[in-house]
C-alpha cells in the first residue's frame, strides 16, 4: 500500500493544501466523491484519461489510512 499512497501529494498552493493526485489538480476527494455516486473506475478513468487505474487504488488506499487513524506521509 505504501507505493500507492507515494501518488497522493498535498503542496500548500495547489488545492487548498488537499491531498491530490500525483500532483495534478484532481483531489482525493473528488476521485471519491465520483466512486460514492455510483461511479465505476472505468467511468472516472474516461472523465479523467490522464489518471491511472493506481490513482484510485492510491485514493481508496488514502481513504482508507485516514479512516484507521493511521499516519499517512505524502509525497
């Protein structure tokens, strides 16, 4: 998992400090948000085409440290 979440970045002037994708202007939240409202990862992907199918892997994977209070260091 930790691989994973080397593609979650959070830089001050980018997203309001939210953690996002690979340094893009996708937040985790938002990659979030799309799978919550029923979203499969092939309909993000073709929202999305410069993300990769490990970009919502590392999103569920960040969910899911935040969620087991567990430290989670970005790149």
């Amino acid at each position: 998992m930790n691989s994973l979440l080397e593609r979650i970045t959070i830089e001050p002037g980018k997203a309001g400090g939210r953690p996002c994708i690979r340094g893009l202007r996708v937040r985790v939240q938002d990659v979030l948000e799309m799978l919550a409202a029923g979203m499969t990862s092939a309909e993000v992907l073709a929202e999305y085409p410069y993300l990769e199918a490990d970009d919502i892997r590392a999103a569920l994977a960040y969910a899911t440290a935040a969620v087991a209070d567990t430290a989670v260091v970005a790149a």
